[in-house]
C-alpha cells in the first residue's frame, strides 16, 4: 500500500511573524519546523508581529525559506521608514522597526550566542549601548558604477528606452543589477552630491560603466570617505583602463565641484573583479590620506590622537560609536600605566594608539602588512613611542618565541575580524595566561564559540553590546574575561 504523502504547504495565510533571527530575517515557527523570512524587491519586509501571507521560496532539510506576499496586519513594533530606497536596497533593513525595538532585538541576539553556542557562565548583561547619531554616521561607502541597472516592474513593461549605465549599490544576491541611489542617509554631506556629480557626468560625457558580466566598460567604483572630526573628503575613482586624458577630465571635474575634496585618487584595475587590496592608489590631487580626530583624553596638552586614514586603511565606519567602544575597552583593561599588552588584530594601531598612554608598553599584531604600515605612521604623528607593531599570520606569529621576545602580556584586547579568532590562536592565549583579555567584536556568534574555549581558565566578568550600526541587525559586543586564581 502505498503512503500517503505529507508535503508541507507552499503558501501559508494569516500567519504571525514571532520573531527576528541571524542575518536581520525574521522567523515563524510552525508544527512542520521553523520558516525563515527575508524580504526583497517585490516583497515587503516584516517584523514581530506581522500577520501576513507566505510563500515558500526554498526547502532545507531542516527549514524552509519564504516571502512576504501580503501583510494584513502591521506589529506595535513598526516604524514608518524613512529612505525611498528601503525594501530595495539591500541596507538598513531594519528601517521599519522602531529603534527601541532594535536595541532589543540586538540585546536578545547577544545573550542567545552567549549562552547557547558559548554555555558559559555570565553575569548580568549589560543594556545595549545605543547610538545618539542614527542616520549619516558612516565615514565610508562605496557606490557600483555599472552597466546593468535594476528596473522596477513599471519600467520593465515599459516601451521608453532607459539607459542601464548606474551608479548605486548592488541589488541583495544579484551581483550583475545595481540600484541607482538618488539619497542616501547613511554618509553625511558632501557624499550624496559627489556621487550624483559623477553619475550625471557620466551620462553628460557618454562614459561606458562597466558591465559585470561581460566585463567590458570604464567606470567601475566610486568610494567616499568623510571625517566627521576634521571636515576631510577622500574621493577615489576606480576605473577599468589606462586613459589618462578622460580620467582627467572627470577628476578634475569633481575638483572644480567640490573644493571639500582634500584627497582625490584613483585606481586602474583591469581585474574581472573590483578588489582593490593588491592595485597601487595613485593620488591625484590633495594628500594621499584624511585624518580622523580622537580624545584620548591622557595627552600632556590635551591634543587628540590623530589617524591618517589611506584608501586601503581600515578605519570604523562609525567613528563616533567607536569612541564610545574603545573607552569600554580601555576601562575594562585597567591598565596602571605598569602593563604590558597585546592588541591583536590592531589594523591601523587604534585601540593601540588609544590605550598607549596608559599602559606600559602597547605590542599590535596584525596580519595586513599595509594596515601595519599605516599603524607605525599614526604612532610616528602622535608622537606615541611605547608601541610597536608587526606583521603576520596571527597563528604563526603568536608563538612562545614572539612572546619570550616580546614580554608575555599582562592584557591582551583582541577585535578580529567576522569569523573571530583561529583557535590555534586562542589556544595561545590560555597559554600566554594574561590577567585580563578584552575582547572586541562584531559577530557575537563567533565570539561565543571562543568564548567556550576560554572558558578553560577564565570568566566572563563584563558583557557590553554596543550599536554601531542603527537600522541594521550588526551588533558589536565587549567582553571582559578574568583569570580564573
């Protein structure tokens, strides 16, 4: 006899969205298992909340993945978002919650990686720290110019010829369409103007955008760095052939717009990707850097740390969050003026450089040799003498040589990067058996994973989830471990 099929529904009526999960999605549960909901063009987002109509869109063997067809009625949690692109566009997603709710929904996402992935012991957790600035914080984007724009329905059916030369950000998971940007709310001024000027130069001169599937074309990326502290604009243009003359043209261009421009660069890369990491930057016009303002608070003439920000560097994106981050981190480090400490994956020497003054002396590791590079200026600026810096594969060169050389520290602050720390490199650091390790990060999922191989010799004393970036799910967090006596 033959059994009866019991298929799961592709389309659900009237369900309640309950929850938000990983990757700013929200989640129903159901008796045949947990539904993941994205939104995207065509399909509106949703929150808590929510009743809506689903339809499954993709089935895994231990959840299913749908979108929004319908919503019926709207969660207490809404906001009515503020940018014309959302929905769209692939940032901000959390535009249409309101910002409280936002905390919340970070505070919760912290305390489950903790606890469910790190099962250790934690004190109470502290609120979330929000961010005063909430739209315009970003020091940085990077906008596609491409040959393939995104078209709306209307467009689409549409018998007028639209020209498919763009300059925005790419459309989630479609790495061929571009959405054009008309405003943007998360750089400040003169960010939205720069990258208009450029597109409307673009078309005014009949410049080819380069089309990424074909790979054929000129323009490719246009990236903005602002500093909010000095006023300083870094423009630079990457372009997908040698030719000076028309490159000129539009620099020059941009120079006679925006006097703001105090760092205009370019960069030729006939690459089929836009990675830029390994192509030489040649300044055109300016300095081949900004500088970026930070209080310390310990200099003898009360001066701020200055970083000089290259176009390679890496520098916060919200550096006013930052601030915030790096004086938890500095206080959770007690340092005496009398310690020695690690910073690893110091990038450009900014917690460095911030916890310098007091401590003893400052060792950064970091396996960028640029990034290192940068560090050794900005100490070389601040005139800040008690670091040094170096270079490498943190897992090869975090041995018991580098340390029997260097000192073993008394503090290390560790903020690696997404994936966190190699365990061969937290396995260096149950060896090394500071008193203290602050740790730094933006992927609290990957944190708490390290967290349980720590958890072999020290406590979680001090948990501080911080928001750097509003209206997105990210969450950085701090945490304070203690050796265990």
């Amino acid at each position: 006899m033959r059994r009866r099929s019991h298929k799961a529904p592709q389309r659900l009526e009237g369900v309640q969205i309950d929850a938000v999960a990983a990757e700013g999605k929200c989640l129903v549960r159901t008796p045949e298992g947990i539904i993941f909901v994205e939104a995207g063009p065509g399909h509106p987002a949703v929150a808590p909340g929510d009743v809506v109509d689903l339809r499954i869109v993709n089935v895994k063997k231990q959840y299913r993945e749908a979108v929004a067809e319908r919503i019926h009625s709207y969660s207490a949690v809404r906001a009515e978002p503020f940018c014309e692109h959302f929905g769209t566009c692939g940032g901000c997603k959390w535009q249409h919650i309101r910002y409280e709710e936002q905390l919340a929904f970070k505070q919760q996402q912290v305390v489950d990686h903790l606890t469910r992935i790190g099962k250790v012991a934690l004190p109470s957790i502290r609120p979330i720290m929000p961010a005063d600035v909430r739209q315009y914080y970003r020091n940085k984007l990077e906008f596609t110019i491409a040959e393939g724009r995104w078209m709306t329905q209307a467009e689409v059916t549409s018998d007028e010829r639209i020209d498919q030369r763009v300059v925005g950000f790419h459309i989630p998971r479609r790495f061929d369409k571009v959405l054009p940007i008309r405003h943007c709310y998360l750089q400040p001024d003169p960010s939205n103007a720069i990258r208009l000027a450029v597109s409307e130069y673009m078309h005014a001169h009949n410049l080819a955008a380069y089309n990424l599937k074909t790979h054929v074309g000129y323009l490719r990326t246009l990236i903005i760095r602002t500093a909010e502290s000095t006023g300083q604009v870094m423009v630079t243009m990457q372009v997908a052939q040698d030719n000076p003359d028309r490159l000129a043209h539009l620099l020059d261009y941009l120079l006679e717009q925006f006097p703001q421009i105090t760092s205009l660069n370019y960069i030729i890369n006939t690459k089929k990707n836009d990675t830029y990491g390994d192509l030489e930057v040649i300044n055109y016009a300016g300095t081949p850097y900004i500088e970026e303002q930070m209080n310390d608070g310990h200099s003898a003439d009360g001066s701020p740390l200055t970083f000089r920000v290259a176009p390679k560097s890496f520098y916060q994106t919200n550096a006013g969050q930052a601030f915030n981050l790096y004086k938890v981190a500095r206080e959770w480090a007690g340092l005496t003026g009398q310690e020695l400490v690690y910073d690893l994956y110091t990038g450009t020497g900014t917690i460095a450089l911030f916890v310098a003054r007091q401590a003893r002396q400052v060792v950064g590791v970091e396996y960028v040799e640029d990034a290192v590079k940068d560090a050794r200026v900005n100490a070389q600026v601040n005139g800040i003498t008690n670091v040094n810096f170096h270079a490498g594969d943190m897992k090869e060169l975090l041995t018991d040589a580098f340390m029997d050389q260097h000192g073993h520290p008394d503090v290390v602050i560790t903020d690696p990067p997404r994936a966190g720390m190699d365990e061969a490199v937290t396995r260096q650091l149950l060896k090394a058996a500071p008193k203290r390790i602050v740790y730094v990060s933006c992927n609290t999922a990957t944190q708490a994973r390290d967290l349980a191989i720590l958890d072999e010799a020290y406590q979680v004393s001090n948990v501080q989830p911080v928001d750097m970036f509003p209206h997105t799910h990210h969450v950085e967090n701090v945490v304070l471990l203690t050796r265990r006596a």
